[in-house]
C-alpha cells in the first residue's frame, strides 16, 4: 500500500493505493500546523476503509509528499535571516538580475528588492577567472573575519556563490569549510554543489532561496516524520520535486529548493496519464483548479513541459529558482478566491483567497466574504448536503448574505446574477491562463482535451472547455486529487548538469568525453543508491546549445555515443536545427551550433500506474435527481444530477446536468454530451465542438 499527500491552500489530498486501485480522501488543511491536516485526512480515510488509522499507517511501504510550505515562506518572507557571500565587486547580483522588465516603458513600478538585502551581501576578496585559473587568492583569515561578521549580524543561513566556482570550486569549497567550523548551526549552500549553471544570477539566486528554506524545512521535514513515525508509519518518506518527480525526503532537507512547486508539477504528469487512457487528443490542457490558484500546463505528444525560468511571484518583480522546473502558469482563480467590487464599482475575483481558515462564508467556519464557491452554491451546482460526501454541511444562506453585501447591492444587481457574475469573471481568468500557454505559443486550444483537476474543477471545466472550443473534456475520478495522483505515477528523479563549453566546428571530443563520463557516474550512483524497491532505472542525456552570439540556450535531447564521431557530431548539429525550428520556426542549418553545458536525468521507476478503485454500484440501480441550476444565458434551468458513481459506463447522455462526486461537482452546460468511463473519467464533448462537427444537439432541457 502506497500513500501521496498533496497539502493545498484549503484541502490536503490523500489518495491510497492498493491491490484494488486508487482512492481518495480530503479534509481541511491546517495552517498553523500541516502535518495535524495530513493525519486528520489519514483519519477520514480510516473510517471510510473501516480500520483505525494506526493499522492504515502502518500498512503504507512509501509516502509521497507535495506541500506548499516552503513556496509561501518564500512568498510571505518568513524564511531565514540569510546572507550572500559574493566575490568583491559583484554584490549587486541579485538585486540587477538579468535585466527584464514586464513594461519597458513603465516607470511607475519600484524597482523589486533584492532576495538578500545589501546589508547581508557580504564581498570575498578573491577571483577565478572563466578558465578556472586563481587570479587572486582567498585568504582563510579573510573568511574567519567575514564569520565573524556573519555572527554578529546573527544569520540564520548562509549562500555562497563565487564568480567561476563552476568552473574551480576550490574557494568555494574553503569558504564551506571554514563557515561549517566557525558557524556550524548555520545553514548553508554552495552554488557550485546545488546549482552548477553558467549564468550567476540564476546560481546565486537558487543557492540565496536554498539556503533561507533549510532551517524552515529541516523542521518540517523532520516533524513530518517524528509524528508519521509516531502515527504508525514505518515506510518510505519521499518529498515531491518541482521537476515533476520524487526525492527521498532527507535529500529534500538537504536542498530544499527542489520542493518548491512540487505539488503543481504532479498535475501534468496524471493530466498525461488519464489523457493515454481517456481521450483521443494527443495535445492535453491540464488545469488544476484549487482553492487558491487555478494552475494549467501543456502536455504535446505525451512530453511534460519544461521551463529553467521558473518564478516564485511575477516574472522579473520576483526571485528565479534557476532550477528546470515543469512549465505551469498560476492565476489567482481558484474555489476561494474573494470577490469584491472596487471603489471604480468593478467586479474582482481573487487573487486574495478565504483559504482553509476561515474559508468561503458557506463553510460556516467564520468567513464572511463572498468567495467562487459561495457563488457555485447560490447557482445551485452544489448540493449543500453532499459537501464531502456530507461529512460538511454548507450555508447557502451564507453564501448569499455574503454576496448580497459585497457584491450584489454595490453593483445594484440580483444576487444570483451577482453570483453569475463571479462565476464568469472567474471562468474568463481561467480561460486567459490557458490562451497564455495554447494560442499566445502557436497552439490551438481547439485541438486539445481539457483535463479538468482540483476541488473546483468540476465549476468551470465544461464552460471553459465550450469557451476554446475544445473537442473533450475529461474530470478523472481522481481529478478533484489530481497532483496527489500524480505523485502515485511519478518516478524517483534527479537532474544533474556540467559545463563543458564546445563548438561544433571545433569540437573538443576530449573535454565532452569526460564530462558525459562524469553524468554517466553521477547517474549510476543515484540509480544505485534509490534502493530495492524500484522497478526500473533510465537515463536521459541532453545539451544545453544554442547559434553563435545568441543569448539564449535550448535543451535538446541526445545519446551520449553521438559525441564520440564526427557523425554523431552532425546528428547533435541536425538536432539542435530541428527544436530550433519548433520552438521559434526557424533554423539556420548552415551555421555551427555552441554547446553550453551537459545534462543527465536519472529516473527510476516505483510502480506501475493504476486505475482509480471504482465503488459498487448502488443496489438499488440509477439514482437520478432534478434541480434547477443557474445557467449563464439561459437563467435558470432544470437539469440532471447524477451521483459519478451512479452513471451507467459507456452510455452518452446530454446536459444541462451536474454530475457529483464527494469530492467535486462537475456542471455540464446545456447542449453537451457526457459519458462516464470503465475508469470512472467523466468525458464530455461541450456543446461548441458538436456544433463544429455538424453534430445535430438535442436535450432533455426544451431550450437547449
């Protein structure tokens, strides 16, 4: 038995794994202490599986991990007291970054503030040139005053990074050594160890953010274990990867950047999972709808998307990781994002959120403003008795005062069509994260199957789908735990990466030879130190490559024996020409190409995927119901509502209907055609690609 645990804004996600498949369970997250949320929703899941949570526990051989914690500390600024140590006359690399600007001409915006401030940047009298040669030594009495300096300032944590250190580590490697024996309860990071990139703003910026997060993390990671251990678990603690991937737990701790965005990045690979299995599109729009953010990538031809210009806040106002990270693009729309109206009498939807605490008004926990799922209650897509799965009652009453007083009487509407209004306005935020990465990068959203992730998913999928005109739409049964699911399929990763700059028309078959060596070693001991438990080992090889006096690189693919002949040579030349081509549709096939840097993935295969576990049908055969839903366009209308589980498999039926899971509530518009999976996966053609494909439309709604 396998567990993954996705802990949200508002919800931690648990899916369980066993002989029978996947099931899962949610239960609020707990701000002021998270892992107290991961054991409530292991306690929900003992009582629904009939046992007590020790014996659950105590039957898991892994547990996956995605959590927040370390991206809001980031966000928030409640990180480390840190410090910088730089070579002299290089102090303000954090603070020029690398020089972008979302308007070029708007001088209005401050200029954004250093990760590390200038009072703890503090100079190395020392310097290694681009060859690697000493130019100016580092004195050891030198360092042994900067700790000095270092303590009185009382830092927490300590990030070194030394011009060239990729290329000579050896003052690096001093500055470490003397900081670890005159400060050795000061966490620290050496760029060349975490993060052996070319570019020093990206280098300095990942060790800065590594090291603020390790004494926050250490003690997460830590007490997550203590009170597992203490709970019953005796398995595997695995942390999840902003790469998409898993690293054992005391890897994380060691470099905790690599835990930042790691619950996103798990919604791509189950988005690309249940789109082999439950659609026909090749391109996959995978949306995680949360409680605080509505999160989209891309998936072509089965490949998740990959970024080495991953944000934490707005690109160019906040901090680059500077790790390869999967492509996924954030707004603030999720199931608790506020509404409110501003003094211009203009309707807002987020991006502040009511979170877990105190919520949305309906939960009745103390929230009085008027969220995207008080406004889905009011419209009658949820069932206030089935929250849950009826564990949670909600307050439509609630919901509407909350509307009434913030939204509805300031823009002099109804309130249902001030809820209706909310609805839209979030669906239009959704709808512009998804033309962000689809129709702004040349790809038609009308050639893609919208997989349809997170609590709130079921809202806005359909909508947002007949909005793109998308062919599909598929809500998985474990769509509502998506990330977490993701987590149950991924693989245990590490990327690792050496600068050997060549050309291909002077190739140095030497210097490469070695450096592919040297990943080829780094690879094997990863793979042999992940344990028995693993299925299977790869690894994947690519360069790092871009024309002459470009600025910027593309990584591509490659086998390591192309680098041993001049054939090979021109198979990585012919290589590069062709991402060239597909990523900006043009090469330049007469001109050489430079290689920056190297790159190996070791991946090593935990399990095989499995199906979600789906329940009996109930005895008593369909349970179909009827309510009225508000539908934009048409006001209100009588539709189906379904239990997921209570649909015959295989059989189409047409909306206007909300098809129900404890977990989420799927609206399908008026017009559209849906049909449950055998693996539970809910599809829905929306109305406007039958419209497309000259399908005739009938419903059981006369106005459809």
């Amino acid at each position: 038995m396998r567990f993954a645990v996705d802990t949200g804004g508002t919800f931690t996600d648990l899916v369980i794994e066993d002989a029978e498949g996947l099931a899962l369970y949610k239960s609020p997250t707990v701000p002021s202490d998270p892992v107290r949320g991961i054991l409530d929703a292991f306690e929900v899941a003992a009582s629904q599986r009939g046992t007590t949570t020790d014996e659950l526990l105590n039957a898991g051989s892994m547990l996956f991990h995605g959590t927040t914690r370390g991206l809001n500390a980031v966000l928030t600024g409640q990180v480390a007291r840190t410090a910088l140590l730089t070579t002299a006359g290089h102090p303000d690399v954090l603070l020029l970054r690398e020089g972008g600007r979302v308007g070029i001409f708007d001088q209005r915006r401050a200029y954004p503030e250093p990760y590390v401030p200038r009072s703890l940047t503090f100079e190395l009298d020392e310097r290694i040139d681009a060859q690697g040669r000493i130019v100016r030594s580092l004195d050891e009495d030198h360092l042994v005053a900067v700790a000095d300096r270092l303590r009185a300032a009382e830092v927490e944590a300590v990030a070194v990074c030394l011009l060239w250190s990729i290329v000579n580590p050896q003052h690096e490697e001093l500055a470490g050594k003397v900081l670890a024996r005159e400060l050795p309860d000061v966490a620290l990071t050496l760029s060349h160890q975490l993060n052996p990139c070319l570019r020093e703003y990206r280098r300095a910026s990942s060790a800065a953010i590594d090291a603020s997060l390790k004494p926050l993390m250490t003690s997460y990671i830590a007490g997550l274990r203590s009170r597992l251990t203490a709970a019953g678990f005796a398995g595997r603690l695995l942390m999840m990867t902003s790469s998409g991937g898993a690293l054992d737990a005391a890897d994380v701790a060691g470099a905790p950047i690599h835990s930042l965005n790691s619950g996103p990045s798990m919604a791509p690979v189950a988005g690309r999972f249940f789109t082999a299995h439950d659609a026909e599109s090749e391109v996959a729009i995978v949306a995680d709808t949360g409680g605080t953010s509505y999160d989209v990538s891309l998936v072509r031809d089965g490949r998740i998307p990959w970024t080495r210009e991953s944000w934490i806040g707005p690109p160019f106002q906040g901090h680059m990781t500077g790790f390869p990270s999967v492509d996924v693009r954030s707004v603030g729309a999720g199931g608790g994002s506020i509404a409110h109206v501003d003094a211009g009498g203009l309707l807002h939807v987020g991006p502040e959120s009511a979170g877990a605490v105190p919520g949305p008004a309906c939960y009745g926990r103390g929230g009085t403003r008027p969220t995207v799922t008080d406004a889905c209650l009011v419209l009658g897509y949820l069932d206030p008795d089935f929250f849950l799965g009826g564990r949670s009652g909600l307050d439509p009453e609630a919901a509407r005062q909350a509307i009434a007083e913030h939204v509805a009487t300031p823009l002099g509407l109804p309130v249902v069509e001030a809820a209706a209004a909310i609805y839209e306005l979030a669906t239009e935020h959704m709808v512009g994260a998804i033309e962000e990465i689809t129709s702004h990068q040349g790809v038609d959203p009308s050639r893609a199957v919208l997989v349809g992730g997170g609590g709130a998913a079921g809202f806005n999928a359909v909508a947002i789908g007949n909005r793109l005109r998308c062919p599909e739409v598929i809500v998985p049964l474990m769509g509502p735990a998506l990330s977490a699911a993701g987590a149950l399929i991924s693989e245990l990763s590490r990327g690792f990466e050496i600068n050997a700059k060549t050309r291909s028309d002077d190739f140095d078959r030497s210097r490469v030879g070695a450096a592919l060596s040297g990943l080829a070693d780094l690879a094997a001991e990863f793979v042999a130190g992940a344990g028995d438990q693993i299925l299977a080992g790869e690894v994947e090889y690519a360069m790092e490559a871009r024309y002459p006096n470009q600025v910027w690189t593309l990584q591509v693919p490659i086998r390591p024996e192309q680098a041993q002949d001049d054939a090979g040579v021109r198979a990585l030349v012919e290589a590069f020409h062709t991402a060239h081509e597909e990523t900006f549709a043009v090469a330049d096939r007469g001109s050489p190409i430079e290689i920056e840097s190297w790159h190996v993935r070791a991946r090593c295969r935990l399990s095989e995927p499995r199906l979600p576990a789906l329940p009996a049908p109930p005895a008593d055969g369909e349970q179909l119901r009827h309510r009225d839903i508000y539908l934009i366009g048409h006001g209100w209308v009588p539709a189906e509502v379904w239990r997921l589980t209570d649909l015959p498999p295989g059989e189409p039926r047409q909306g206007p209907a909300v098809v129900e899971t404890s977990s989420t509530a799927i609206v399908v518009d008026a017009g559209a055609r849906f049909t449950r999976r055998p693996s539970g996966t809910l599809h829905v053609v929306p109305r406007t690609a039958r419209d497309r494909a000259g399908s005739p439309v009938s419903s059981t709604w006369e106005g459809a």
